[in-house]
C-alpha cells in the first residue's frame, strides 16, 4: 500500500490524495510536518515537502505532487485525470498550474504562515494586512472561477480533470483558514459544493489541524 506523508492543511498533499480517491488507490497516511525538519524525512526527501509517497513493496518513492499525478496518470488507467486533445490536456495543465503556483503563492501560503505557523510555530500574532490581501487575491481568483464555470461544466471543459483538483486543494484549505468569501460568487460555490458530495472529498473536510478550527461552513456540502 502507498503511504502518505503529509499534513491537514497541505494543499499539494490535498490533491494527490483526491487524485487517488478518484482512482480507487488504497494508501495510509502518515503525519509529517516539514517545519520540523526531520532528518529521516530529509534523508528520504532532500526537498523536504509534502507529499511524498512510499510504496515499501514496489520501493518506489515519489515527491512532487505533479510528478506523483503524472506517474499515476500514466500508471492507473480508471478515472483519468489529463485527458482531450492536446490542446485540452494543455489547458488542463495551465490551470493546475496557475492554482498550483499562483493561487498557492497569492493565497495559500500567506494564510498557511499567519494563520497556522505563526499560531503553531513561532507564537507571533497573525499580521492583518496580509491576510487582507491574501483575501483580496482569493477574491480575484474566485471571479475567474466564476468565469470559466459560466463557460465549462468544469473548470477545463466538459468533465472533471487535475484542474478540479487542484483547485479545490487550494481553496478547501484557504477555506478552512478563513480566507474565502462566498457570497459574491454564486458560479465558484455552486462548483465547489458539487466537489465537497464527493465521496473523495469527504475524507478532507472531517480532518482538523490541531488547535486550529475552521469557520463553521466549511463542512458543509450545502454552503
């Protein structure tokens, strides 16, 4: 069985695990914090990121939540995840990276370092005026959702891909930090719900980081 290291409110990790849901890829998790640094971790991993995948039997291991999507794209043939033309697969492709990259950077990483590691780690107090903007930028990134949804079923076309995927990674943890506002983005919530009933999804929303609780729609489908 694949093993999982990883922690609740890492996005990347959120996403290869939907990845593997989808596909119906049994896997354990196990609780690896990188701000701690362990050196049987780094050994492992020299990046020292989550996630990282171990499948003991097979002695494979895998970091870097595009290459492990990549190598169970290519490996697991039920539920695929990059598919179309070359120009869809291509889109595909864009979106994960803008909300893998920008959206993370924006958004995700800001709220992660005021919300959990300054409260987790450093003891300092949340700085307001970057989760203002942190918010601000969720906001922008919402209404290209809203665009995109008002033209596709989905965020890249007509079925369900990585892109999905990986937005909802994002947004569900940007979400459980307090960082997303609804109520101007009918299209985005509607998608988002969709993505919540799930069954892949389900495992996410009942996980809590420590002493840090999120507000209280987050788990719900229906908001």
């Amino acid at each position: 069985m694949w093993q999982i290291y990883q922690f609740p409110l890492c996005p990347f990790s959120r996403k290869v695990r939907l990845l593997l849901a989808e596909k119906g890829i049994a896997y354990e998790l196990i609780r690896e914090n990188p701000w701690e640094m362990r050196e049987e971790f780094h050994t492992m991993n020299p990046a020292g990121r989550t996630p990282m995948l171990v499948n003991p039997l097979k002695q494979v291991t895998l970091v870097d939540s595009r290459a492990i999507c990549e190598y169970f794209e290519e490996t697991v043939d039920k539920s695929p995840m990059i598919i179309g033309t070359a120009a869809g697969r291509a889109e595909i492709r864009r979106l994960v990276a803008m909300f893998d990259e920008n959206f993370f950077s924006a958004v995700t990483h800001p709220l992660l370092e005021e919300r959990m590691m300054k409260r987790l780690v450093t003891r300092q107090s949340p700085d307001s005026r970057v989760l203002r903007e942190a918010m601000r930028l969720a906001n922008e990134h919402l209404y290209y959702i809203d665009f995109l949804i008002d033209n596709r079923p989905w965020l890249a076309g007509s079925t369900m891909s990585l892109a999905d995927l990986a937005a909802a990674a994002q947004i569900s943890v940007a979400d459980y930090l307090g960082g997303i506002d609804w109520s101007l983005h009918e299209q985005a919530s509607s998608w988002y719900s969709v993505f919540k009933s799930r069954p892949s999804f389900r495992p996410l929303l009942s996980e809590r980081m420590d002493v840090i609780q999120p507000p209280s729609h987050y788990a719900d489908v229906n908001a």
